[in-house]
C-alpha cells in the first residue's frame, strides 16, 4: 500500500474507533471504581482550569515590563533591555516560563499530591514511540505539505515567527527556537501526558476527546485553519500518545511542524540569517 493509501486507511473513522478500542480493552482504562473516578476527573479539570486561567491572564509580557519597573524602582531594567535589542525576546523567555509554571509544576503537584504518583509515569519515558514511527510520520507528512502551501499567504508571514528578530541573527533564532521548542515540550506533557493518563483510569478513550476540547481552544488566538485543524491534530496524537505511552512522538512533531513554519515564514521574507551575533 502507497503512503497515500495508508494515510486514507488509517484516517478512516472505523479505523479511529477500533484504536479507541483497543485503548479501552487494556489497563489502565477504567480501573477505578466510581467514587475514585469522580475524584480523579475533579482533581485533573481543575488543575486544567486553573492552569489556563492562570497561563491565559499571565503570560503577556506586559506583566515582565511591570515587574522590571518595579525591581529597578523605576524603567531603568526596562529601558536597558529595551536599548540592548533583547526585550522581546526576554518577553518570551516570560511566555516560556509561564507554559512551564502552568503546564508542568501545577500538574506535578496534583500527581504528587493528590495521586501520590511518579511523574514520570505519565509520559516522559520514550516507551513504544519507535513501534509508532509510522503513524507519527504520516501525521506530520501531509501538514508539511499544507505549511508549504500556506506559506504563500500574507497571513502566514506576518504571523511567522512569532519573535520579529528571529531573522536578525543566528543567535536570535537558535535562542528563540530553544524556547519556543521548549513550550512544545511542556503543552504535550500537559496535554497528552498529564491529562490522558491521568483520566485514562477514570474514563477510558473518552480522556481523548476531554483533552481535544482545551486543546482547540488555545489556538482559537491563530490562523482558522490551524485552530480548526487542531481538532484532528489533537485526537490522532492523542490516540497515539495512549498506544506509545509517551509524549515524545508528539513533540518530535510539533517540534517539526514549528520549525518548518518559522522557516518557511524566513524564506518567504528573505530573512535568513547572514551572522551568529546581532552586533
């Protein structure tokens, strides 16, 4: 069968709720008895919502400005930063920190605290991801085609990189690349770590479908395609999240989604970098 084919084949809605199946059909799905599934669903959507709430209001990096008024008794940090070149990016270091605040520290206190479990088990190991190449490989095939072909709007360069002076240097990509790549590995974990397998035990597959809803809407703020396709996104890496047992597959490509965004957005611009240093 052609890689066309395949991908037809495994797209298939039968195909998605025989794999939803076969998750039920194993441990740990549905192996709490009702009174601890009713509080393991409290304990994980609260922490969800707590997590987005807090992430929503506190990662503008107005918040960083105000905080740098404040420790230098004045704009004396911020008017520094600002005559450096380096203040956007420090705003995103801000963004960065925020995703890690809300996206791995609260969700380790609820598995530590309220589960009294490993954070590790919830997806950090590479497990299974090898066996599962194929289905990570056809997911991200056919959406480097789709960047490639969204690259030629204006929209998509205007949004692309999300930090104006990516093209200003080398140094300015690869720091800006290691945050953004970075936040990728927190939203996986939060999303396809934490909340999967926490609410596996408690609901089964349909912690997939829990997880796709916040999912869709942290990108309701971008493109309408890529909120929309955010949809089918998060339910086949979900899916496979849950068969590999780790969230690696899913940063590996997100991660490469990301970076052929950001450089494709470079080369339509012209803005590759010519030096390492900005100065």
């Amino acid at each position: 069968m052609n890689p066309v084919a395949a991908l037809v084949a495994q797209l298939h809605p039968r195909q998605i709720l025989r794999a939803l199946d076969d998750i039920d059909a194993v441990a740990p799905s549905y192996t709490l008895d009702r009174p601890a599934a009713l509080r393991r669903v409290v304990w994980v959507l609260a922490c969800v919502s707590v997590s987005l709430l807090v992430l929503h209001y506190a990662k503008f990096s107005t918040h960083l400005h105000a905080l740098l008024v404040w420790l230098g008794d004045g704009h004396r940090y911020l008017d520094a930063l600002q005559a450096s070149g380096w203040l956007e990016l420090c705003g995103y270091l801000w963004w960065t920190a925020c995703h890690l605040l809300t996206f791995i520290i609260l969700p380790w206190l609820v598995i530590r605290i309220g589960f009294k479990q490993r954070m590790r088990d919830f997806g950090w190991r590479w497990n299974q991801v090898g066996e599962h190449w194929r289905g990570y490989l056809l997911l991200l095939s056919p959406i480097l085609v789709f960047v490639v072909l969204v690259s030629f709007g204006e929209d998509f360069v205007n949004h692309y990189p999300f930090y104006n002076h990516a093209g200003r240097s080398w140094l300015d990509f690869l720091l800006w690349e290691m945050l953004y790549m970075s936040q990728f590995v927190f939203l996986e974990f939060f999303f396809r770590g934490f909340m999967l397998n926490a609410l596996r035990p408690a609901m089964g597959a349909n912690a997939i479908w829990v997880m796709c809803v916040p999912y869709m809407m942290i990108h309701l703020p971008k493109l309408p395609l890529e909120a929309t396709g955010a949809i089918l996104f998060g339910l086949f890496l979900g899916i496979l999240a849950l068969q590999s047992r780790s969230i690696w597959g899913g940063v590996l490509v997100h991660a490469g989604v990301a970076l052929s965004m950001d450089v494709a957005a470079l080369l339509r611009k012209q803005e590759i970098p010519g030096s390492f240093f900005p100065f």
